[in-house]
C-alpha cells in the first residue's frame, strides 16, 4: 500500500453506514484499534471506549450465546463468520447484533487484522455480506469501500480524498485542473414513473457513459450526489473542459431514454457546471467545488440540458 492508503482507508472505512471495527492482535488477544462513526452512533458509547478492548464489553454479563462459539471459532481457525448476538447499548438497552467477521490478510497473505461489520438486526446490509470471497485482502477492503455499489464510480468521500491529493500537486506545479459536474435534469421526476429499479437502471447505464469520457490516467470519476456524477480533469484548458463536458452531455442524450415528464426533451438529459482553475498556494479546494455548484445552478436557470464553465 502507498503512504496515502492509510488515510484514505480510514476515511472511507469511517463514512461507510455499516458499523465497522478493525481489531488487531495483542497479548494473545483481537483488541480494537479502529472504529467508525456509524458503530458510535449503533451503541451509543464514544470511540475511548472501544479503543484498546475486546468487544466482549458489548455483552455485558450476557456471555452465555450460541454466536459467541462462532466468532471464537472463526478468529482460532482464521476464517470469516456470521452470526447474531445480544448486545448492550451504553444506556443499557439491549439490542441485536447481526455481526459478519472478516480476515484481513496482508501481502504475505497472513492475517494482519480482523474486520466487523454491524448492524442492528433486521436493517438492510451495507457490509460486505455477500462477498464471494469471505477472507480480503486489505486492498480488497479497501476496493469495497472505495467503490460506488450501483456505479462501480468512486464514493464521493474517496474521490474528495484523492482531489486533495492532486489539488497540492497542481498548486506545486502550476497545472490547471477542473471539476465537472453533471446532475441529471427532472430525475425526480423520473424515479416517481419508473420506481427506484428502474431509476437506478438508468442512472447505471448513465453513470458507464460519463466514465467513458474520462479515461486519462490522471482522471477522476465519481458518484457525487444521488443524480450527480462529477469528474475531476488535470491539464486540460477550461474551452477544452468545457467542450468535453458539452460532449458528456450528447452521449447522455443518444442514450434515448425514454423521460416522459421532463420539461426539457423526451428523453434524460443532463446538464453541467464546470469549475477551472489553476491553484494557488493559499486557494483550498473548496473554491473549485463552490464554484462547479454555481455554474451548475446557472446551467438549470439557462433551461437545463447544457453545460456553462466558471473560472474560479
């Protein structure tokens, strides 16, 4: 893993809605050396807690469960399991656990680290439950959590990471780079005729054909919002953005699909705001982001179904 990974491991591992633990080996024992927001907000107590114990806590004095010789198993023979406990809020209010554990194996393929997911018996998964492969590699995790599920575009939190990345790079080389973002036009509208499906179908199909246009090693490509794709370019002059975005949004349109409540055409169409500049030292990357939303919103007052450019 490159230096970066870390980081942006931890910061992808704490915006997923599953909660999740990392846990290590120490002294004979898996203690947890990580834990996200979601498993906070799951059992009310504050991330001192977790740090540095066993999850036994969790049980209180309830230790006498059938899911508890699963999960010994599992770490003794390292595999993965599934299983389902009695846990114990920091108020003291009991709860279901449905519980998935998972190997992290490192390049030598020996396990390094045990992952968890969690959630509250009888809310809809977010982990990786169904993985075919139930013992991961850390890159394999990390590939999981990078990777939008309906898209196979990067998660809004992992493109923000690695736009930081390039933002410093540009800033130290005096490179421009650009923010493209594309909302679709009255999808709302268009999720109420066909459902989520068949939504979802459509924005998949969407989402491949904006991918497409942005194949340069140094491009960026991600999920940015329920109906938004955004992408981030490096070196490209804002006329030559600009055209690429107007370019996006005609390959959006010979889609064909059909939209029978959009003001704008008979088919989905989108527009587009474009943010490009070249960085200076001072200049954080929120600039570009704000200023991508502007052009954006000006591109739906201008009617929809065009992309308008902002030097920021």
């Amino acid at each position: 893993m490159s230096s970066q990974d870390p980081k942006l491991f931890r910061t992808l591992v704490d915006a997923d809605p599953a909660g999740v633990v990392i846990c290590e080996p120490r002294d004979g024992d898996w203690i947890a050396s990580f834990v996200n927001a979601a498993m906070l907000k799951l059992t009310g107590y504050d991330a001192a807690a977790f740090l540095g114990r066993n999850l036994k806590f969790l049980q209180g004095d309830d230790r006498d469960q059938e899911g508890l010789a699963k999960i010994r198993k599992a770490l003794r023979e390292g595999s993965a399991c599934q299983t389902m406990l009695r846990n114990y809020r920091r108020d003291g209010t009991l709860f279901w656990n449905e519980i998935q554990i998972v190997p992290l194996r490192g390049a030598d393929r020996q396990i390094t680290h045990f992952a968890s997911f969690h959630r509250e018996g009888g809310i809809p998964r977010s982990s990786p439950a169904e993985a075919r492969d139930p013992a991961m590699s850390t890159q394999t995790m990390l590939a999981y959590l990078r990777d939008d599920k309906l898209t196979g575009l990067l998660r809004r939190p992992y493109l923000e990471e690695l736009v930081k990345r390039d933002w410093g790079l540009a800033q130290r080389e005096s490179r421009r780079v650009s923010l493209l973002v594309f909302d679709l036009d009255h999808f709302s509208q268009y999720r109420e005729v066909f459902g989520r499906q068949g939504a979802d179908q459509s924005f998949r199909r969407i989402s491949r054909v904006v991918a497409g246009c942005f194949r340069r090693a140094s491009d960026l490509c991600g999920r940015f919002d329920e109906d938004q794709i955004a992408a981030f370019t490096v070196g490209m002059e804002q006329a030559q953005v600009l055209k690429l975005a107007e370019s996006v949004l005609a390959r959006i349109r010979d889609l064909a699909i059909h939209h029978p409540r959009s003001s704008v055409s008979r088919f989905v169409t989108a527009s587009a705001g474009v943010a490009s500049i070249v960085p200076a030292h001072e200049v954080p990357p929120e600039r570009m982001y704000e200023g991508a939303l502007v052009a954006l919103r000006e591109a739906k007052d201008r009617g929809r179904n065009q992309a308008v450019t902002r030097e920021v």
